[in-house]
C-alpha cells in the first residue's frame, strides 16, 4: 500500500520539512508508467529575510505559490536551461519551498535513462535539472498537488540504518550562503 505524505507533513517549518523529505521517494507518473526516485538531497528556502529566496521581497507572479497552499510542486525555469522542482511548505501566508536536489534511481530508470540521453544510472538524478529532465517535470506541474496521489506525488520512505543526514550551505547562491540548509544522506562509512 502507498503511504502518500498529507498535509500536516507539508504545513510545517520549512527546514524541518528538508530534513524529512530525505529518504522518501518522488514518483512521476508517465504513460502508465512510474518513475521513481529516493530523495537523498535537499535544500530549504524561506520568505523575507532568506535574500537567496525567490520569495524574499514578498509575493510576486513567480514567488506567489511559495506563499501557500503547502503541498504544491513550484516548478520554474532556471537560466533559460532546467526545470527546478520545489515543494511548497509553511502554513498558507507564510513563503516557503523546499528544492529537490537529487535522487537516487527507485524505478523507471530505463525510461529515466532515455530521457536524459545516458547509458547507466552513474549520475542520472544528481542535480536539481537532471532529475526534472530525467522525470519529465516541467512547468506543466507547476502547481501540481502533490497530495493527490496521481502524475506527481512523494511517499513515506525511511532512513536506511547507515545513513546519515549532512547539513551544509546552500549552493548555487550568491547570498543567504551563512545558512545550513542544504541537507544530503550520507553512508555512515563515507
């Protein structure tokens, strides 16, 4: 059985839903088919005062979805190249998105493969644009619910007993880099 992740999951402090998104697994549905992947990297976003958010002068077109209902995939072109995936956190009026980084392949990853032009899985989801590409996730689920169970939702997944949770800057920024927010699983024998 398929244990979607709720509301209540989402509707909380942005950082604290970073950190438990690692270890559940993104599923794409395509053509009857599932894609899926297992969150293994993070990275949180907040309103005013996180000057690297897209919502840190409060709401405008593009960072209006960051301000509520939680839950929702805020999809948005980046440098005219990739597709970002984030998901909208906070209660409803306070911005928050939390940007999947990377997964590691779950299923589908012959379709994945093929949509991304490679022949293994060696660095198939390792970036924000790789895993949108490699999923076929584009601007069309902009605003997708991702509690409805269907096209694109994450489930309940866990951490593997080795496994650790890593806090480091953001990257890709040019300002807000002072904070931890950026958070990886990591084999306890790395």
């Amino acid at each position: 059985m398929i244990e979607y992740l709720d509301n209540y999951f989402y509707s909380r402090d942005t950082v604290v839903v970073a950190r438990e998104l690692l270890g559940k697994v993104l599923v794409r549905e395509v053509d009857g088919e599932r894609l899926m992947g297992r969150i293994i990297e993070t990275e949180a976003y907040t309103g005013p005062g996180d000057p690297a958010s897209h919502a840190c002068r409060g709401p405008t077109p593009r960072s209006r979805i960051m301000f509520g209902p939680a839950g929702r995939a805020y999809v948005y072109f980046c440098y005219g190249v990739h597709h970002l995936l984030n998901v909208v956190t906070e209660q409803e009026g306070t911005a928050g998105a939390v940007l999947l980084r990377a997964l590691e392949p779950f299923r589908g990853s012959e379709r994945m493969m093929r949509n991304r032009g490679r022949e293994t899985e060696k660095g198939l989801l390792d970036g924000p644009g790789k895993l949108t590409s490699a999923m076929e996730i584009t601007l069309a689920l902009n605003g997708w619910d991702l509690k409805k169970g269907r096209t694109l939702y994450i489930t309940k997944g866990e951490l593997r007993t080795r496994e650790r949770i890593s806090a480091s800057p953001r990257i890709g920024i040019k300002e807000g880099t002072d904070k931890l927010w950026r958070f990886r699983l990591i084999n306890r024998t790395e």
